[in-house]
C-alpha cells in the first residue's frame, strides 16, 4: 500500500466532501486549526491515477503535502491539462 497526506481547508464543506469522496479508502483526519485538516490516505498503487484526478477535483481547497512523489505526479498532471488549453 502506498500513502498520501492532505491538507483540506474547510470551506464549503470540504473535509466532508472529501471523507465521502474517499469513503473507500483507509483513512484517518487530524485537526490542525480552526478550519484546517490533514487527512492521510491509503491506497492501492493501482488506484493512484483515480487518486490524483479526485484529488485534482477539490482545486486549491486541497494540498498534497506528502509523499513529494505524489506531488510531482498532481504538478504533472496540472500542466498537461494547462498545456491541452493553451493555443
């Protein structure tokens, strides 16, 4: 298993959405602040491509902090969806 470690600001229900979004995956949610979380997250490295384009899907409410890994892939794939609309 591999993991990633988010961190949701809460707005507009968020960490909500994002509990629901990845209902099926291992994870557990600290509290940082008043409106900010760090949610670690197991999964399967088959489901990371799924990973990445939900975690993609919450914009900037949203930051992967760790693995750098998982950044990198979440950076690459936000350039080549700038560069599909670029012309």
């Amino acid at each position: 298993y591999e993991s990633v470690t988010l961190r949701i600001t809460d707005e507009r229900n968020a960490l909500e959405r994002c509990m629901l979004h990845f209902a099926h995956f291992e994870k557990r949610a600290e509290r940082l602040d008043r409106n900010r979380y760090l949610v670690h997250i197991r999964y399967d490295s088959d489901d990371e491509l799924e990973l990445v384009i939900r975690v993609l899907s919450f914009g900037p409410l949203v930051e992967v902090t760790e693995p750098e890994r998982f950044r990198k892939l979440v950076r690459e794939r936000l350039k080549r969806q700038k560069s599909c609309g670029a012309r």
